[in-house]
C-alpha cells in the first residue's frame, strides 16, 4: 500500500487546483466526505469535479502529465486512516488560505505531518491462561502457563 508521505504533494495539487477553480467550499465539502468515508476507492471524484466547469461543462486544465483517474487511484490507495489524516490536513490548509492563493506545498506540508489517529481499546480476559490483546507490533511473542507440563505428572 502506497503511504501518505509518498502521495501527499500529488494529492495537494489536485486540492490547491479544485480550491483555485472551484473555490474553498468544494474542497471544504471534500474533507467531509473523506472523514465520513462517502468518497470510495474508485469512485471518480476527482473526475467528476474536474470535469465540472465554472457553469458550463468546460473542464479544468489539469498540468502536464496529470489526470483525474491518477488523482482518483491515489486517493483509492489511501488506508481509513490516512483518508483521516488527509481530511485533517484540509480543513487545517483551508482555515490558513483565507485571502490567499492556495498553496499546495503547505498543503503537502500539513498531510505529511498529520498525526496518525490513535486507537483505544478496551479489552477484558479471565480465568487462567486467557489473554485480552487489543494491539500487537510485530515480533510480539506471547507465552502462557507457568513452567512445563508433562504426562508424568511431574
């Protein structure tokens, strides 16, 4: 899976364009949608407001070698997480691109930097040997019962 670091100045040209053609609410309307998961992998958003003209059915001239599938394929690759962590970015470069041209390496800047969500988990076990495991890294190792058990009775 491709990480946010990897996609995010991608990304933030294709919100820095929507912002500059379509204005703060269109991109405001995005984070939303990110956050609550109704932008699917694959969906054509970026197709669908690209392709939306200023009143007529003009679409918005994208730079070289960009494209609404590309930008459409890097979101899809996002994790629920990172989808949080983009929304979060937007909100936060929107409230700073008052009165600005948008600046799509702030916007870069903020995805990058956003701070994973944190999980809590809440987790109960009992009786002997049980365990309750919310999380786990890798490598964890995890041993039960105390000292060996033989068929000898020992």
């Amino acid at each position: 899976m491709t990480s946010l670091p990897e996609i995010s100045a991608e990304l933030a040209t294709y919100f820095s364009l929507a912002t500059e053609a379509l204005g703060a609410a269109m991109v405001a309307s995005a984070a939303q949608r990110i956050t609550d998961g109704s932008i699917d992998a694959g969906q054509g958003y970026f197709r669908r407001i690209f392709r939306r003209g200023s009143g007529e059915d003009t679409p918005i001239a994208l730079p070289e070698g960009r494209s609404e599938q590309r930008a459409d394929q890097l979101l899809g690759a996002l994790s629920p997480e990172d989808r949080q962590r983009v929304a979060a970015a937007l909100t936060a470069w929107l409230g700073e691109q008052r009165d600005r041209r948008p600046d799509e390496t702030r916007l870069a800047e903020l995805m990058a930097a956003a701070p994973a969500p944190t999980r809590a988990y809440h987790v109960t076990a009992h009786g002997p040997n049980s365990a309750a495991i919310g999380s786990v890294g890798d490598g964890a190792t995890f041993h039960f019962g105390g000292g060996s058990r033989h068929g000898d009775g020992a």
